[in-house]
C-alpha cells in the first residue's frame, strides 16, 4: 500500500505543487473505493459523498501538516467518521423520541418530521440561533448572550437562518383522509 509523504528527501517541507500533485494522485486512486465503502455502510448516496468529502479534506489537512496519508489510514478516518455519523443519527432519533414523548402526542407528522429533517440538514449557526429562539424561547438579548454577540447581530443571524431553512424545506404532500 502506498503512503503519501508530503517531506521531500531534505527532509524539508514539499513545495504546494508536490504536495497538490500527489493529492491528487492518491484522490484519483482512492475517491472511488473510499465512497464505495462509505455508501456501502450507508446506503444514502447524499451522506456518503459527504463522509468522502470529509475523509479527503482530512487527508488535505493531513499531508499539508507533512503527515502520511494511505489507503489504510483513509478506511480508518472513513469508519471514524462513519461511527460519529451513526452516534449523530441516534442521538437525533432518541431526540425526536423523547420529545414526541415529552409532548404526549401522537408520532410526529408528515410536516413535523420534515420540520425536524430541515433542521437536521441546516448548518449548526443556522439551526442553533432557530432552536435558541423557537424551540427554547430565549428572547433576542438572551440568544445573544448565549451566541456571544449582541441583540441586533441575532436579528440578522435569524434572518438568515430562515431564509436557509426555506430554501431546504420541502412541504409533504398532505395525508389523505381514510
């Protein structure tokens, strides 16, 4: 197996172009058995290019530092990446449980679940001033406390927030009654 040094033979640092040019050899090679290997365990074509995209900026990062990258060290960060993928998951799943629990309802609906999903997808800066605001209530100053910046700036970032949201949300078709 191959191992990516990004050092050359003084030791030194390897000038950008080595470094992008044996980037992106080891990309060409590996990309297609990496995603191969994430879909597989995923079987979300969506999520599976985004774990891939987070193992190849990682091997960037990596031979930028002038540490080894191989195909053995890109399975391993792939399936470290697929562990927190699978903890996220859960976590979200058991959250959404409890709520529906702590709320006393009936299983969430076509449209709550999109609600949930949407948020799921958003951005941690969108989603976290959205739930700061709506789920939890905190007024704009107390928003701002827990953000670190003033009143005005959580306007702006709520505006923005919503404006991302809509873009992402897809409204269900509504339940046809029996």
């Amino acid at each position: 197996m191959e191992t990516f040094r990004t050092t050359g033979s003084d030791g030194g640092r390897a000038p950008a172009g080595d470094r992008s040019e044996r980037f992106t050899t080891m990309y060409a090679r590996e990309h297609p058995r990496v995603s191969a290997y994430v879909y597989r365990r995923l079987g979300d074509r969506g999520a599976a290019e985004e774990l891939t995209a987070e193992v190849f900026r990682t091997a960037w990062e990596r031979m930028a530092a002038g540490q080894e990258t191989g195909g053995g060290w890109l399975f391993v960060t792939a399936r470290n990446l697929l562990g927190n993928h699978y903890r996220r998951t859960a976590r979200l799943t058991e959250l959404h449980r409890r709520i529906s629990d702590e709320l006393d309802r009936a299983p969430a609906s076509g449209q709550d679940t999109a609600v949930l999903e949407t948020l799921d997808r958003l951005p941690e800066r969108h989603r976290e001033v959205l739930m700061l605001s709506y789920w939890d209530g905190l007024s704009a100053a107390e928003t701002g406390e827990v953000l670190g910046c003033g009143g005005p700036a959580v306007w702006v970032r709520l505006h923005r927030a919503r404006k991302a949201f809509r873009d992402l949300y897809v409204q269900p078709e509504p339940e046809e009654s029996a």
